[in-house]
C-alpha cells in the first residue's frame, strides 16, 4: 500500500519530525511511503531520511521562491482555528495547496501529524483514501476551541491514534468521535548505531528544548544538592532554546560551572546518551518521552518525573529507573543519589532499560500501525460496498531494510575515537561504479596559508543493498602531518570536485577518559589530541591539537573577589619555585602582571589571578587579558593556558564562569571617563581553547 505523512515542516528539527522519520523509514521496507511537508524554509533535512522514502513541499519558502508573497497568502487560513499553535504559518494560500494536494493523492492511506493538518486530512481527502490523524499532543494541552472543531470534523476519519493509552483514555473521554477507534501507539526510536553505555562515566545527561516545561531548574537544583557528596560526577544538558541564558544564570548562581554543562543541541544525539551513566527527565509534563526511550536504548537507567502521561507507561520503576515526584528537587536528587552513589544497581538497571527499550523498535511498531489500517479498511470495505481495499506487503528481504544515499553529498560520516588518539571513520555511500573515491582532509586555516591535503588509506566494501561502504582510520602519528588546526572531512574521486562531507554520529566517550589519564599524568612530550565535530551546516570537521607544550586549565572557582586557578603543565618542564602566573593585556596597549603561584606537584599548580591590579590599571571600558604560566622564574618563556583537551568542541559555551565584582585599590585613569564601580571581571574559554578573562565597566 502507499502511504503519505502530511507534516508542517519535515525540514526542520523536532521530536514529531524524528518519530514521523523513524515510522517512514520502517513502513518502507514493504510499503510505498512519502512525506508530504506544508512548507519548505531551507534546501536539505535536518535529520537523514532514506532516499527509499519520496519527500516533498506544498509551500517553498526558501529566499527567492515564488510562493513568498503569493496571492491569498495575506489572508487568514479557513481551516485552521485561530487558537491552534501554527495558526500563524497558515493561509487561505496554503489552504489551497493542501486542499488540491489531498484531493489528487494516490496515497492509499493518508496520516496527518498534527490537529491543524489532521482537519485537512479529515474533511478535504479524497474518498478512496483512509484517513488517519496522530495526535503528538497531550490532548488537554490543545485549545478547547480546536478540541470543538476537531469533534465536528473527526467524523470522516478512519482511526486516530496517541502516543500513549492514557492520552487515548482522555481523547475519548473528552472529545469522543461515534464509530472511530483511538488506539494509542508509542513512538518508536531505532536501535543506535553505537555500543551501548557500560554506565561507568560518571555523568549524569538530559536532552530536550530548553523550554519552561523541561524544568531543568529542578534537575540543576537537585544535582546542585549532592555537588558535594559527588564531587567527580558532571550534569550535561543537551538542547537549544529561550531558557537557556536563565539556566545559566543559575548555574553559576549555584556555583556549579564545569559541574553542570549547557551542552547545546547535538545530532544525533545517541553517541552523547551513550557518555552518561544516568538519564534525567524532569519535564512536568510530556506527551510520549521520547528522550526517555532514547536514554534506555543507549543503556542508562532513567530518573524521570511522573507526568500525568508519558514516563509511567515507558519506565518500569524501580527495574530500570526510577518514577519520582513530579515538580518536587527532592524527589531529584533522591532518584540521582540512589544511582550515582550505587555501581551494582545503576548498571543491572542499565541492562534492564536496554532490555525493555527493544518493544519501542520502529518494526515492532510499524506493525502495529499496518495492523491498524487493515482493521480501518475492512471497516470501510463493510460501510461502502464501493470501496477497495490497499494491497498487502510487498515482498522484501534483509537487503531492502536499508538502501545507499543517492549521492555522496547526502551520505553522513560516523566517526569512532578512542583513548589513544585513533579515529575511525565511516560512511555508506551510493555504488563506487568506476569512480574510486576515498576519504581527504582538507586544511582551513584561521589565517596563514592552507596545509596540503592529506588522502587517507580507505578500504571499501560492497553492500548488499548496491551500496559501498568506505572506512578509514587517522592514526595518531598523522598528527605530525595535520599539525594544530582544523579539517574538513573530504570524499574525494579522481576527475571530480571533493565533497565536504555530512556528519554523522559522532562517538568520542573514550576522550573522556584520556583527559582524566592526562589530568591525572601529565605527559613529559608533546600533546596530541584529535576531535571530530560538526559545523552548525552539519558539515563534518576535524579539530586537531599538536602541542609541545601548554597548560590545561582544569579548574576555575570565582568567589569572593577572587579567580583561582588550577592547571597542569604539560611536555618537558617542569614547575619550578617561584614560578609565575601571568596576566596580559590583549591590545596595542600590552601591559603584564604576574603573581607566584602554588606548586602542588611536579607539574601542577594554583594560582589566584591578580586581579586588584588589572582592575587599577584599566584603560578600556572593556578589556581582555590573556592567561599564562612562566614555569620557571629565571627563565622568562611562558606557556598558554587553554582548555583544549574534551570530548566536545564547545568549551566556550560550555563553561560559563560567573564575574567577580571589585573595586580597585587605586583610582583608575580611565575611572576619570568612566567612574562606574564595581568594575566586573569575568573569567572565559575562547573559541579557540585559550584561557582568558575580561574586565569591563557595565
């Protein structure tokens, strides 16, 4: 049979886009399957879809297309209620090529995604075609005047579903539709790609939007209690949004910087899962949970909120994570304490949630959803005596469950580091044919001119879906040759242009443990580390550091008018006594302090910042001033102190440090022009990984 997705925005990112995806792509095996986007705002997915699945547009709204501005898109939809959350998106313009859109279709089962595009769906499909409406939403959550429209016009579907029965049990008790069944399906998430967590990394992780219903002010209150007790576990949130800058403000509120990391968004996201050894899900309210799901399949036990639906159909307490109170820190930090503070339990229920995780495989419900357009259509088939029924299943095996890219632009790169510095990478890509193509780093440089291109030796195989499938490894020792700097991610072929390629999953937890050896060891040579990443376009790089020497700043604590500083010193000197902490201004107007620092170790030191002075000899409004250690008092070379050595390429955004507050000793000259006090002093990462701080008058 065929069957059509209507979505608002396949383009963009999103839980309904991904679970949509995981649906599609399992339904493909033995169906024709599309998803038909309402708009189109940029030219490629966010997330990989199977070119065995067909994708297209109503709307295109990227720069310089002619649907922008076109006629009627002023006036308001006639479909969509007022009410409804995309509202705003709609237009008697796209009414029209919805409308047009479903009456022409020769889909034999038409799913609409969401309550606007399910009204669609419902009234204006053609009448050989069942029609299907999923329902993403908690159905309480959606407006009492949509609810209104939806049970006038949900009489023409053929089922509905939810993500859970609880939603399905209020669906029927609150909006009831005579003769229609509503089924609670659950989304589905695919197997990962990556071996699962043996929960031995003492990190705590979350994923989400950083949106007021995730409440991870809750999940930084609760870890901010047991900080202390834990004092060598870390929190990493993963995720964008609007609350991002107040979260933030209350890390370092709570004085937790690099203890609890606002990661930003990450994809795919299953190689950071893989890094945790506890899942949070905090949310007060969740229509599935799918990042639960997620969690469990990468192998972590989940310490989740008991939301009014969601979490307590996905999680069974106490056998591989633990339902706590909803809203309440308490019930937090008891949940998180419970796992971090026992090895044995936290990785039997590791084990556990990898095991009960398996019934959320997309083919396990795929299934169920062919089950449930075979019982729509004998139904319709008994009330329409004209009506024929889709054909079954076709025909498939092993090889069609998945299928090469149809280009090397649209294949992604998965990339392996582990602990000695070694990077494996990965790609499947359409048949070779002729061409011989093989993986190339290609040098960008900040400034400078560009390194030469360096091929790597790759082995391909066939696939028994026509694919190939390319591999490469980069050996530590050609760091000699990328040096310090970043590299593009190249497939190349004889003949042909290089292409920068997609990033895939991105597996670096073993660096985790490299930088801890590090930490704990410093090396008496040089340093090398290598960090593959993604570019905001998705686009594939590598960052490689080849130091001889430098300092790794390991720790920053800013309180009581004071920075202290932490770090060790890295390659063939050592900390002598009396050695330096020192302090320039970036600028034409260059000026240095120093102050001695504590040698705690051959190679380790602290140091407090002087600060009284960089303040009192301000020029600036605002100011920079770099960090450096002079190792050795009698010899005046000094060493960068960067924080370069992590298993993620933002430390910048990362590791936010509070400002220090202060007020000098001396009157400023500059205090002539700008008298404001206190003068502010906040320590920081560049984007490059060295240490610095800024002084500025706000």
């Amino acid at each position: 049979m065929k069957i059509s997705f209507l979505i608002n925005n396949i383009y963009g990112i999103g839980g309904t886009n991904r679970t949509v995806i995981n649906l599609a792509e399992a339904l493909s095996v033995h169906h024709d399957v599309e998803i038909v986007s309402v708009f189109r705002r940029t030219t490629a997915t966010k997330f990989e879809i199977s070119p065995r699945i067909t994708v297209r547009a109503l709307v295109d709204l990227r720069p310089g297309s002619a649907d922008k501005g076109a006629a009627g898109s002023d006036e308001p939809s006639e479909v969509v209620p007022r009410q409804e959350e995309f509202y705003a998106q709609y237009s008697r313009f796209t009414d029209g090529r919805i409308i047009r859109d479903l009456q022409r279709t020769s889909a034999d089962v038409v799913v609409g995604t969401r309550p606007s595009l399910n009204l669609f769906v419902a009234a204006h499909t053609r009448d050989g075609a069942l029609r299907v409406a999923q329902e993403h939403m908690t159905h309480l959550a959606i407006p009492p005047a949509v609810r209104a429209e939806m049970a006038r016009v949900y009489p023409r579907l053929d089922a509905i579903t939810t993500v859970t029965d609880a939603d399905a049990r209020s669906f029927m008790e609150n909006t009831p539709i005579a003769g229609i069944p509503v089924v609670g399906i659950p989304n589905s998430v695919p197997e990962p790609s990556v071996a699962p967590s043996d929960c031995s990394h003492k990190v705590v992780v979350s994923a989400g939007r950083m949106h007021h219903i995730k409440r991870y002010d809750l999940l930084i209150r609760a870890f901010g209690q047991l900080a202390h007790e834990f004092p060598d576990w870390q929190l990493r949130i993963y995720g964008d949004g609007g609350e991002a800058g107040k979260l933030r403000a209350l890390v370092t509120e709570l004085g937790l910087t690099g203890r609890a990391l606002l990661m930003g968004g990450f994809s795919p996201i299953e190689s950071e899962w893989a890094k945790g050894s506890i899942a949070a899900v905090t949310s007060s309210a969740e229509s599935f949970g799918m990042t639960l799901v997620e969690a469990m399949r990468c192998g972590l036990p989940v310490v989740s909120t008991d939301c009014p639906v969601g979490p307590r159909e996905i999680l069974r307490d106490g056998e591989d994570g633990f339902l706590v109170p909803n809203g309440e820190v308490e019930g937090i930090a008891w949940g998180l304490r419970r796992l971090m503070a026992d090895d044995p339990l936290r990785r039997a229920m590791g084990a556990a949630a990898l095991r009960n995780a398996t019934r959320y495989d997309p083919a396990a419900v795929a299934d169920r959803y062919v089950e449930l357009f075979e019982d729509a259509a004998r139904r319709r088939a008994a009330a329409h005596r004209g009506y024929r029924a889709p054909a079954g299943a076709r025909a498939s095996g092993p090889e069609q469950l998945t299928v090469p890219p149809v280009s090397i632009g649209a294949a992604t790169v998965d990339i392996t580091a582990d602990d000695a510095g070694w990077l494996r990478l990965s790609a499947d890509g359409p048949e070779e044919g002729r061409r011989r193509r093989r993986f190339v780093l290609r040098h960008r440089p900040s400034d400078g001119e560009p390194r030469p291109d360096l091929p790597l030796r790759t082995s391909r195989k066939d696939l028994d879906n026509g694919g190939t499938r390319y591999t490469a490894v980069l050996t530590p020792s050609a760091l000699d040759e990328l040096g310090d700097g970043r590299w593009q991610v190249t497939m190349s072929a004889a003949k042909s242009s290089p292409v920068h390629m997609k990033a895939g999953v991105r597996d670096t937890r073993a660096l985790i443990d490299a930088r801890a050896r590090l930490i704990a060891r410093p090396p008496t040579g040089p340093v090398g580390w290598n960090l593959p990443y993604a570019q905001p376009n998705g686009r594939l790089m590598l960052r490689t550091v080849v130091r001889e020497q430098h300092v790794e700043c390991t720790q920053v604590e800013s309180a009581d008018g004071a920075v202290t500083v932490r770090g060790v010193l890295t390659g063939p000197r050592r900390i002598e006594p009396g050695a330096l902490f020192v302090v320039s201004r970036r600028g034409r107007h260059s000026r240095t302090f120093s102050v001695p620092v504590e040698v705690l170790g051959r190679q380790t030191f602290r140091a407090q910042a002087p600060l009284r002075q960089v303040v009192d000899h301000r020029l600036e409004r605002w100011e920079d001033w770099d960090w450096w250690l002079q190792p050795d008092p009698s010899d005046r070379r000094k060493v960068r102190v960067c924080h370069l050595l992590e298993d993620f390429p933002d430390v910048k955004g990362a590791y936010v440090y509070p400002s220090v507050p202060l007020v000098g000793d001396e009157v400023s000259q500059y205090a002539v022009v700008h008298p404001a006090r206190p003068v502010w002093v906040r320590p920081y990462c560049s984007a490059s990984g060295a240490m610095a701080m800024n002084v500025v008058d706000r």
